[in-house]
C-alpha cells in the first residue's frame, strides 16, 4: 500500500516522466506541497524498493545521482491492493468485492480488466 505522498509523488514523477529528487521535490513544493529534500529522496528510495519506481545511476556536477521515473504503477498498485483485500478480510472481504464487482457497468469492467491485464 502506499500513502498519500507516496500518491502524490508518483503522480508527479508520472507528469515529469524522469526526474532527480531534486526536480520532485521542486514540482511539489510548486504545486504546493513543500518537503524536506530528504523527505522526498526517502519517499522515491521507498516507492523504488516497492516496484512502483525505476531509476538509474547518472553523473551530475559534484558526483552522482539516481533519476527516477515511473515503472507500471497503477498495475502494482492495484494488483497489491486486491491482494491486501483478501489477506486483511478473507473469504468475506472477497465476496463483498465480488457483489460490488458486479454493479459495474460493462464498460467499467472492462476498463478494470485492461488496468489488471485479466
């Protein structure tokens, strides 16, 4: 699971396509979201260890940094998320997500299907 700035965060990343902490933490603060720039580093270390984040070592003046960019998030995202539902409800969390699975248009099912890949 992942927390509000973690979201945030990955939401950014996602609109810059790669970036240092540096520049995150820059987007953040203009969108309105001021942080430590530590702050944001260990967030983008943390969705990194989670699969939700790439990042490759590259030189910059003074020495090297990790630039980041979005891995396929949203399929980690919810593929963690149905599982957390079945191991933090059992059967009966998976047969209330059935019956609200079923309430779903057509349309929306198959919008789900393509962001799960089912």
């Amino acid at each position: 699971m992942i927390g509000s700035l973690e979201a945030e965060i990955l939401l950014v990343l996602k609109a810059l396509k790669r970036a240092p902490a540096r520049t995150v933490r820059t987007e953040l603060d203009r969108r309105g979201t001021t942080l430590a720039y530590t702050t944001v580093a260990t967030s983008l270390a943390r969705l990194h260890a989670k699969g939700m984040l790439r990042r490759r070592l590259e030189p910059c003046q003074g020495g090297m940094r990790f630039v980041y960019e979005s891995a396929d998030f949203e399929h980690k995202y919810l593929r963690n998320l149905l599982r957390g539902v079945v191991t933090l409800f059992g059967p009966a969390g998976v047969v209330h997500l059935n019956e609200e699975l079923a309430k779903l248009k057509p349309a929306e099912e198959r919008e789900l299907r393509r962001r799960l890949r089912l």
